[in-house]
C-alpha cells in the first residue's frame, strides 16, 4: 500500500501543467530526433540537458523532459527503420529485418501501428516492473560480474543461430567481419594499436554511427538508386493504416514475451536495447518461423524487438534510481543530470527525495501513453513519406545521415569511412549477405572483448571464473542448448517426414 500511496503522490507532481507540458514536448522531440538516423536517444538527451539546466527547470521537470525524450527515441528509431531500412538507433536494427519487407509489400501503416502498440505494451510492462520489484532487480543486476556478462553475451551469440536460416555460412561470416571491426583501435589492456594501419582516426576504433549509417543508409541508398534506374517500384500503397483483430491476436504473445525479456535484459547495467531487440527476435523466430516467412515481412518479428526494446530502456532506469549505476548509454547522461542539480541517485532518494523518484515513475507512464496517442494517428503522414520520389528521398536520406555521422567527432574521415563501409555493404548486399549478423557482431564483440578481459584480469589469468557461478553455468547451458537442439530437432522432423513418406508408399 505504501508503494501505490507514493506514486499516487509522484502522479500529483507529474499532472502539474507545467510538467505535463514538458513531457508532451519530450514526447515529441524524442520522436523527431529517434526518426533521424544516427542521432538517436543518447545524443536527444545529451543536446536537451545544458537546456533544461540554462532554463533552470526544477530537477524533477528537467528529468522527466530527458526521461520522455528518452522514450520518445525509441518509439521514433522504428519509423525510419520500417520506412527507410535506415535504423534510427541500435535498438531499431532488428525493426528493420520485418519491418522494412512489410513496408515494401504495402503494409507500412500495419507494421508502424503494431510497432507503436508493441512499443506501448513494452514500455508499460517495464514500468509496473519498476514499480513493484525495483529495490529486488537491483540486488539481482549486483550478481552480474565480468564473467556473468561475457557468459550473456556468449548466449547472445548462439541466439544468433536462429538467424542463420538457409544462409548459415553467410550469417556466420557477417558475424565475423562485424567482430573483427570490433577489435580495432587501441587495446584497452596493453595500449597495443590493433589495425589501425597507423592512422590516428582509427586510434578509437570504429565509431558505431559510421557502422550503422554506413551498412544500412548508404547501402540502402544506393539499392535505391539502382532499382530505379532499372525502373523499379520500391513500395506498394496501402489504405490500411492499423492492424486488424487477427493480426493483434497473433502478436499479443510475442509481444508479452518480449516485454518481460526486454525488461529483465535492461535491468542489467549495460546490456541495453540492441541486445535485448536481438535476442527476442531470434527467440521469436526460433519459435514461430515454421514457414521461413521472417525476415520477409512477418509482423511478429516487428512486434518482438520493439517491445524488447523499449521494455529494456525503461528496465534500464532500476539500477539507475536504486543503486546510482546507470544502466545504458542514455540513463548515464541523466545521472549526469542529477549531479547537476547536487543529487547523488541510489537507495537514499527513494526516501530523502520521494517527490523526485516518483514523479518521474509517473511520467513515465503519462509520456508513454501520449506517445501512443501521438504515434498512431500519425501513422498516415508518415507512411506517405514512400510516396516521395526518390530524386527527393535520397538526397533527404544522405543529408540526415552525413549530418549524424559528422556530428560524433566533426571529421570528414569519419564520412569518407561511412561512404567506404556502404560501399562494402551495398557489396555485400547484393550477395545476399545479412547485415543484421553483422552489425550484431560488431555491437556484442566489443562486449565481449571488454568482459572478457575483465574477468581475466579479477582471477589473474585463471579461465576458470568464466564458468564457476551458477549464472555463468545456467548461461553457458543455455548457450549449448541455444546451438545443438534445433539441428536434432530438424533432423528428427526430417526422419519423421522420409518415415511418414515410406509409409504411405
């Protein structure tokens, strides 16, 4: 009782006018800045922060305008992803690999509908979650060490399995290509340069943005260029804009699912959105892709990693509040927000700063609900944006996207290596290779690396803490299984099939 009684009190300080307003305003900045590729919800939240403080907004106005520009990113990140095939953010990549098929089978208003709702349903699964179970998911995300996280992330990569489908050799070396861009740079641990090729650009690796906006706008840009000089239609028109009842049916499990993934994935400090989008998606796809239809324009594998990924941005918020550890990219930013305002996030503000905590739990909830509202009309205007012609929506596309890329470090390096990584990926392409094993590859081995040599470096070199705590024996089991069951399980169906065939001759 004393929990709802405080956010009954957080409700009262989220619905004063003036914080309504701000999180309305969030809502939609959000959504703009998580359409544009390459900015995404760290950059939206890193621009608005001076502004908040400059304005001298109370601290518990000034988070909940980062706070819904934060959620407002991650519903925005799947509309150009859908649309363009351009991802807006890490976590939208997944969005694409259904999303954009649909889009080009006419169903665009159907695949943002469900994506909204998805997005809707996750962000609200997140936020009861942190409500009721917060102070006990924070111990839990305690036990993840080194060794816990690189045990994660050898699962992430047997989910990747899942992805293969009939491309399995294809799959594994876009996973490789993306791991070996991961290691290059200077070595965290010696100091070594690593494939650098004695330019000091490269001295801090591959900047993710020039990854992303390089596989994906570039390439993508590029195929549409080619489609049309041969005269192609790139998207057929649809009139329906929403989903239908069977449609909603079919994706309601998933989307459940997916949530309370994507929520317990957040919890964990550092995970974040592109892990958990990937790994609900290659879980759906495991369970329901009977026919071979995802990755063609199958609904449910839209639904799946945009409630996984908005489930985790707002899991990411427990051990931000209840320990004062962020748990992504963009929850750092605020903890940065807090210090500002001389507030030390952790267990003390629940009880020293109720107002503070609460209040932003309850904008939370309002925010999501006006990004719904806000997102599913809108649904119309923004799959008009195909009718464009592409002598227009190409050069929209690679303005936005050199803008994103020029913004991180203000080079022109980093765009001649977007422009070569495109190139690359338009090559690749065109084999039929999947950029999503890529890109996957490059996000999850910098992780791996990292946790890797942390573990090593806490046991003095002995292999064995990778697999001595329960967690990293559960994951470890977990990854095994992730890998030899579904070939039995093909091979048994298969024995089934010739059994089934001989008999009836």
């Amino acid at each position: 009782m004393e929990t709802f009684a405080q956010l009954g009190a957080g409700f009262a300080v989220a619905l004063r006018v003036d914080n309504l307003i701000v999180a309305l305003l969030g809502s939609f900045i959000g959504t703009v800045v998580g359409m544009l590729p390459g900015l995404g919800p760290i950059n939206g939240v890193a621009i608005l922060l001076p502004l908040a403080f400059a304005l001298k907004l109370p601290p518990e106005t000034a988070l909940i305008l980062l706070a819904a520009v934060y959620m407002g990113c991650e519903y925005g990140g799947r509309i150009s992803s859908i649309l363009l095939n351009v991802p807006g953010d890490a976590g939208a990549i997944m969005t694409a690999l259904d999303g954009n098929p649909m889009a080009k089978n006419g169903q665009a208003g159907v695949a943002l509908s469900i994506s909204a709702w998805a997005s809707f349903v996750g962000s609200t699964v997140a936020i009861l979650g942190l409500i009721l179970f917060a102070p006990l998911l924070a111990n839990w995300s305690l036990a993840f060490g080194p060794a816990e996280y690189f045990a994660l992330m050898v699962f992430a990569f047997a989910c990747l399995a899942g992805m293969v489908g009939d491309k399995p050799l294809k799959t594994v070396l876009a996973a490789l290509i993306g791991l070996f861009m991961a290691v290059v740079g200077v070595d965290a641990n010696s100091g070594v340069y690593r494939f650098t090729f004695d330019s000091i650009h490269l001295s801090d690796g591959i900047q993710f943005i020039s990854v992303v906006i390089g596989f994906f706008s570039v390439s993508e840009i590029l195929l549409m260029l080619e489609n049309t000089h041969r005269g192609g239609k790139l998207v057929k028109q649809t009139g329906r804009l929403i989903f239908n009842l069977k449609e909603f049916m079919s994706t309601l499990g998933t989307v459940m699912r997916s949530s309370i993934m994507g929520f317990f994935i957040g919890v964990l400090p550092g995970a974040g959105a592109t892990v958990a989008s990937a790994m609900a998606y290659m879980t759906t796809k495991r369970m329901h892709d009977k026919e071979g239809t995802f990755g063609k324009g199958d609904i449910r594998g839209v639904a799946a990693p945009e409630a996984a990924n908005n489930a985790s941005a707002c899991g990411s918020f427990v051990p931000m509040l209840t320990l004062g550890i962020p748990g992504s990219g963009t929850t750092a930013v605020m903890v940065g927000a807090l210090s500002l305002y001389n507030i030390t996030p952790g267990p003390m503000l629940f009880t020293q700063q109720p107002e503070i905590v609460w209040g932003l739990i309850a904008a939370l909830l309002l925010a999501n609900i006006m990004l719904l509202v806000m997102n599913i009309p809108l649904v119309g205007v923004f799959s008009r944006m195909l009718s464009l012609p592409n002598f227009l929506l190409v050069p929209g596309i690679a303005a936005v996207s050199t803008v994103g890329v020029y913004a991180v470090h203000a080079t022109s390096f980093d765009l001649v290596l977007m422009v070569v990584l495109g190139v690359f990926g338009y090559m690749l392409r065109k084999m039929h290779f999947p950029m999503s094993s890529l890109i996957l590859g490059f996000v999850l081995g910098e992780m791996l690396e990292q946790n890797l040599r942390r573990a090593l470096s806490i046991s003095n070199g002995e292999l064995s803490i990778l697999f001595n705590s329960p967690i990293t024996g559960g994951l470890w089991l977990m990854a095994i299984a992730m890998v030899t069951v579904p070939p039995l399980l093909r091979r048994r169906r298969r024995k089934q099939a010739l059994a089934a065939q001989a008999a009836q001759v």
